[in-house]
C-alpha cells in the first residue's frame, strides 16, 4: 500500500517553525501543512526584505506560508531574525495573543551555509580558521536556538503534549565518532543534539517532549542549484557524462531526500500520543521512517547516514 499523509492529523494544533525560509526549514513547515496544522513561518528573507539574512536568494517565508496553505494547513509568515531577543520576544506575544499557544516548536534556525565553506576550506585548523566567521556559526547555530526557546517555550508548556524539535547534523552517537567539517561546525552541531537533551530534561515535568533530528543528503534549493537540477530531475546529477558545466554529484547523493522527508518526520512525532518515548533523543529521519512508515514524496525511504 503506498503511503500519504493524513491531510487532518494535525489538524487544531499550532506549529512553529522557526527557520522556514528555504532547505529544511520550508520541509517542516509544508508537511506540517499537509497534515492540517496552523504553521507560523519565521525567519528573515521576506517579501518586504531580507533582513540580515546571510544569504542573497529569492526565496522568503511568505512562499513558505503559502505552500503550507496549499497543502491543505493554514500558513502565517512572520519576519524575525532570531539572533535578535527582542524580535522574538515581540513573535511569543503575538503568538500568545493571537493563538494563545504553541504545539510544535521546531528550532531550525542556521543560516552558515556560506561561512562553513565547501570541501575544499573544510579540516581548516582552528588556528588557521577565521575568527569572526567561526565565532557567527556558533551564534546562528547555537544563540538563535537558546533565544528562540527562552520566549517560546512558556507557550509550549500552556498545555500537556507540547513537542520540541531540535535539528542539527549528525546524531549525536554518529558525530561522537568522527570530526564534522571544522572545530566551529562540529561544537554547533554537537551543542544542538545536547540542547534536545537538556531541554528535554527541562520539559518533561510539563508534559512535553523534546527531539533532535538531523535530515540526511538534503536536496535544498541550494544543493539543487550547486548541481544544476530540480527536484523534478535531481537524479540528472549523478551522471557521469554531464556537459552542462555542473560537478556530478556522488555516489552517495542517490540516497538524498526531499526537505519534506524531514518534515514528515516531525508531522510523524507531533501525531503520536505516545511521542514522549522519544524524549531526549537524537535520530536521523530514516530511523523515524521505519518507525511510523512514512515515505518522502517520492515514496522510497532514503538512509544517507546508513553508508557511514
């Protein structure tokens, strides 16, 4: 039997995806649409400006809410850079007011892609690693989630079932074996998988449970683009004779997934009433495929991490 999602499994409960721009944060949000929640869609690329974003790129949250509405949820786009308290105090009150609670908090703010460089500026040593820029990767990877959780966790705690998604790279059993990229992305990424941890600790009291899930090769418009495909024709890239001035992707690169994997993964846990059996750990997406027999869009259950 194929797999679809339940278009009212989520149906009443409010999702905030901080982060929902682009990549995985847009997956979250639009499997949380078609699983019929209400998703506020924060972050800082809007049709009214890109607002410190580090990234010059056309997409925005506004298309990130619509999708979700066309997928069957209803989508709320609000501009806030979360490296910034007071911006996200200002989101929690407006929440607050307006929906009075929050169900599903996912904390996929990042935005270093650029500052931890390709291949060939990664295993840079500390010493030889620029400062300002490894010092930024903390602060977006690390900062934007401790401030978004300190103004919107009160919001998740209002009622029992409250779900706390944090997403990093890596488990943290796969990133305590082997060295990620540099000292700066691997302490982000550890330090993520802790948070889940940590604050899982904090809201079990309450009721709520908290995950960290890192995606696997995700297929973001920005790998997209870096291998001159679509997601209509993705596989394209790992030819060996390309002649369109693109790299061929890896062997690996067959095993990528759409974002919206990812998010159905989260749609998958905010779903479960027994979901606080997952409280404080750190999962891929292919773990939590297995587990409830969800699929991507494609209807494969892709295992990137499972090569390693």
């Amino acid at each position: 039997m194929v797999w679809s999602p339940d278009p009212d499994a989520l149906r009443g409960r409010i999702a905030v995806v901080a982060g929902a721009t682009r990549g995985a944060g847009r997956g979250f949000a639009t499997a949380l649409g078609e699983a019929g929640a209400t998703v506020i869609c924060t972050g800082r690329s809007s049709v009214s400006g890109r607002t410190a974003s580090d990234y010059d790129r056309a997409e925005t949250i506004e298309e990130t809410a619509d999708l979700v509405t066309r997928l069957g949820g209803t989508g709320i786009a609000v501009q806030a850079d979360h490296l910034d308290p007071e911006q996200v105090r200002r989101l929690a009150a407006r929440i607050r007011a307006e929906h009075g609670r929050i169900d599903v908090l996912v904390n996929d703010i990042w935005g270093a892609e650029l500052l931890k460089g390709g291949p060939a500026q990664w295993n840079t040593p500390l010493w030889e690693h620029d400062l300002d820029d490894g010092l930024r990767i903390l602060r977006l990877a690390v900062d934007t989630h401790l401030i978004t959780s300190h103004h919107l966790l009160p919001l998740l705690i209002e009622e029992p079932g409250g779900l706390l998604v944090e997403v990093t790279d890596g488990t943290t059993e796969i990133n305590a074996s082997g060295y990620r990229i540099s000292v700066f992305y691997d302490l982000a990424k550890a330090a993520v998988n802790r948070l889940a941890f940590s604050q899982g600790h904090e809201l079990d009291p309450y009721g709520a449970t908290a995950v960290a899930i890192t995606p696997g090769w995700l297929r973001s418009e920005m790998m997209l683009d870096n291998f001159g495909v679509t997601e209509a024709n993705w596989r394209d890239a790992l030819s060996p004779d390309r002649s369109d001035g693109h790299p061929t992707a890896p062997e690996g690169f067959a095993q990528s997934e759409s974002p919206r994997y990812v998010g159905r993964a989260v749609a998958a846990l905010a779903a479960d009433p027994r979901r606080a059996r997952w409280n404080q750990r750190s999962v891929t997406v292919a773990e939590l495929a297995r587990a409830y027999g969800f699929t991507d869009i494609d209807g494969t259950r892709p295992d990137s991490w499972s090569a390693l």
